[in-house]
C-alpha cells in the first residue's frame, strides 16, 4: 500500500518530476499528469510477465511510431534508471489499470500486490512531449484550450504483428492552417521517439477515419474551416495489440496518468 | 562571340559540369540544361548594374524561400569561384534573355558584348536540386516522366520589397500521395539553398491560386485522385521583382537554361 502525506510532507512542487513521483509514491496524488513537471518526458507504460515481453518488444521494434519505446526494464525490476534514478514503477504513477486475459479487472493507485518476479516494464513515449514543442513554436492547439486532448480514431492502416501481438493503427487528430501544418510536419519529425512524424494529412476517409466516429468519444474531431487534419500514430495502438494477445497479466498507466520522467523533452529532439 | 566546337573538340560529357559549362562557351551548346551534370547544382542567374544590386540584395535576404542566394560576384568580376573556378558568366550558360528598363529586349548565347565593369551576378538556388533528393527517396514526380516541369502560378502569398523590387510571390506545384507529401515536406526542409519547405498545402484558393490558371501555361496543372497539392516558392518571383523594378540593363538565364555548377546538390542539405 502507498503510504499517505506525512506531517511536514504537505506541499510538493509541481514542476518537479521527482516530486510529482514522491506525490504519487506516498503523498495519495492520484490525479492527471497533464501539465505536471513541463518540459519533461512522460511516458506510456506496459508491464507483462517475461512470457509475453519477448513478442510485446518485437510488435514495439517493428512499429516504432506507435510504439516508440524509450525504456525496457530487467525482468523482475521495479526499476528504470534511464528515466530516473529513484523510479519505483509499482507506486510512482498516481493510477494504474489492471487487466487479465485481455479484460480490464480494476484501477489501482499501486501495484505492489500485483508484483511478480517475472514482470518487465516498457516504458513508450507519449504526445505530450511534441505538444510541447509545438506550443514552444507558437503553434496553436486548440483542444488544449478547452482541457481536451487530440482526437482519437481507429484507422484501416495495419501495423506489423508479432506473436499473439496485433492491432490496427490508432491515431491522434490535430488539425492546422497549411503553414501551421508545414511547420507542425517538420517540428515532430525531429522527435521520433514520442510518435514523430504525421502518418497521414488531409482526407480522413483514406484511411479508413470518419471524423465524428472518434474512438471512446476521447478528444477533440473539430476541423475548423481553412484547416487541415493531420495523424499522428498513436500510444493506443499497444494497448489494442495487448488486448488482442490476452497476456495472463498486464498492468498499464490509467488514461492521462503518467509516468513522469526525469528526461527532458527538449533532450529527444534529435536535432 | 562564342567559338564553336574546334576540330579534336566533337564530344563532351554530359555527366561532367566542367564540359557543361565548356560546351556552352565554346562548343555551340545552347540547349536546355535539365539532366545535365546529375548531382550537380543548376543556379538561377540575374545580373544587374551596381546601383540596382543593392537593393536586389536586400530583396533577396528578405525573402529567402524565392530568393535563396548561393553566390554573388564581386563587382565587375565575371567570375563565381564558390560555384565553380573556370566559370566565367559571360559565356558559360547556353542562352541568356537581355532586359532593358524591365523589357525583354533578345535572347544570346553570349553576353561578353553586353558586360560592364558595374555588372554583378546573382546566383539564386532552383528547384531542380530538391527534385533530385525527392526522387533519389523514391518519391514520383509524375511531370518528370512526362518531359515537363512544376506547374508554375502567381499566388496573392505577398513578399517583402526592397526599394524598387516588389513581387508577388510565384510558386511551383507538385502533387502527392499524403505519405509522399509528409516525406517531400521532410525532404526539401532539408534544402533551405534551395527554396527549402513549401509554403503551402492543400486548398489551392487559399493562397489565391486557381489550378488552371498557370503562369504563361507553364508546367504540369494536375492533382490525380487522392493526392493533395503542394507549393514551393518559385525563384521566379525575383524576375517578376526585376521586371518591377525596370533596372537599365538585366541579363538572365533563359528558362530551363541554367547555370551549371560544381557544387553537388547533396552538400545543400543542411542535415
């Protein structure tokens, strides 16, 4: 069980990733991660028993913009000390998923009662990190403004299975003036490991979206007039593939709650 | 005068700049320059007297995208020895167009008649050095398979004027796959030298161009079902500047006639 604020550990400092962890590690944070630590890497979490991981990093390594991995852990360890040197992934996210054969079981705010020696962690990198960088170029998001995130959709691309793994593409919506979306193309070209690249502009149709059919009703479908969508694949599509393998035991991040890093966001450009 | 091909001088390679530019000084060859030297930088060359190079100068710093300048002679000196060391721009392109107070006046294979000591020389990049890398990427130019060239419009995109020089902004249009389109957006980012990214995507209206309507019908109109169009700055924005501007004398390549040069392509890409 995660232990709650202490006397004199009231207050934690929200542009701080590790105190953003420490708040969900023993403070009883258990909100978004929206906004927290700016300016830092947040990141998708899968965690399988080894059984399943050997696959699950094959489906990551041939769909890389889906699924763009920034860590793996040793089999066993709670640990990812690439991200941050006091990582504990069992409590330092504020909630989790918990799912069995492929069917959602529970929320939790800690997994330690779930841990197991065979279970290893992927960490994947996540939108908000380009968000960032094209808020940082004066590019507007509307859905931000309203506390939405992009729209969300099924499309008719396939991705490469591996294993038991399989899924089609999901994708994220964000729609732009043509020289917004120019510039939009080349800014998260520069950061592949958190999705990079649009996979596809203009007409939704081709690939198999409708635009007010958005997937759960999550995000914001709106192309104002002069705009044009772009899609970007998206952090869903692994989740699509491990409910489709059914492992005995997966445990994930709960929607918009996730894990903060130490990493910048500014440190995945790669130039 | 030119000379023509000497007896022991009946061949040349067409592969080579340094033959180019050797056959038009002094072999007769007054042909187009596309598919001349691959790999190698073709220029768009304007010369204008001192007084009106300054502000030609200024114009083309103001507005990089149309104007993306890779040499300017010292002046007086026929001479660009960053494009190339035997060049001399007297005699060294295959036709040359003559302007007098912004009109057209004829057409020479030679301007050694027309050189002065207050002459200097402007070597803008061309769009054929970006066309290179799209098709090295495997990415279809349908215009090339077909002998023809961009689809060449004036937009209502406005440029920033230097003194006298003013212009709309003139841009080319290539159509694509949405796939190929973000892949031609990354690539030609990648070539600043060499009008760089487009400026447009999409809705042709937008930026006041009507498909049909090209330039002098210059080039290739047409967007296949389930591309969408994309548009570049045109370096015949300057030459419309030129016309504006009306300088005394204007010596320019002739259309597809270009300026052959040693410098590869590949070392414009800025990454």
């Amino acid at each position: 069980m995660k232990q709650h604020t202490q006397v004199g550990e009231t207050s934690w400092d929200r542009k701080n990733p590790r105190d953003v962890r420490r708040a969900a590690r023993s403070m009883g944070y258990t909100g978004y991660t929206a906004g927290l630590a700016p300016g830092h890497v947040q990141a998708n979490i899968c965690i399988l028993p080894k059984a399943w991981a050997e696959d699950f990093l094959l489906f990551c390594q041939r769909n890389p913009k889906p699924c763009p991995l920034l860590s793996r852990s040793d089999v066993g360890s709670p640990r990812l000390p690439s991200l941050a040197d006091d990582l504990d992934i069992r409590t330092d996210i504020p909630r989790y998923h918990i799912f069995r054969d492929g069917k959602f079981v529970e929320e939790v705010t800690d997994i330690s009662a779930y841990w197991q020696d065979d279970l290893v962690t992927f960490a994947l990198g996540c939108s908000f990190s380009f968000e960032e960088a094209l808020q940082e170029a004066g590019i507007p998001l509307r859905f931000l403004s309203n506390n939405n995130v992009a729209g969300v959709y099924v499309s008719n691309l396939p991705t490469e299975p591996a294993g038991a793994f399989a899924a089609p593409l999901v994708v994220t919506m964000r729609s732009f003036r043509p020289s917004d979306a120019i510039r939009a193309i080349q800014i998260t070209s520069r950061f592949p490991n958190v999705h990079g690249a649009p996979v596809h502009i203009g007409n939704p149709g081709t690939i198999g979206v409708d635009l007010n059919n958005r997937y759960q009703n999550v995000g914001d479908g709106t192309v104002a007039d002069g705009e044009i969508p772009l899609f970007w694949a998206c952090g869903l599509t692994p989740q699509f593939a491990v409910m489709s393998a059914k492992p005995s035991l997966c445990i994930t991040h709960a929607p918009s709650s996730m894990l903060v890093t130490d990493l910048r966001n500014a440190s995945l450009a790669v130039l």
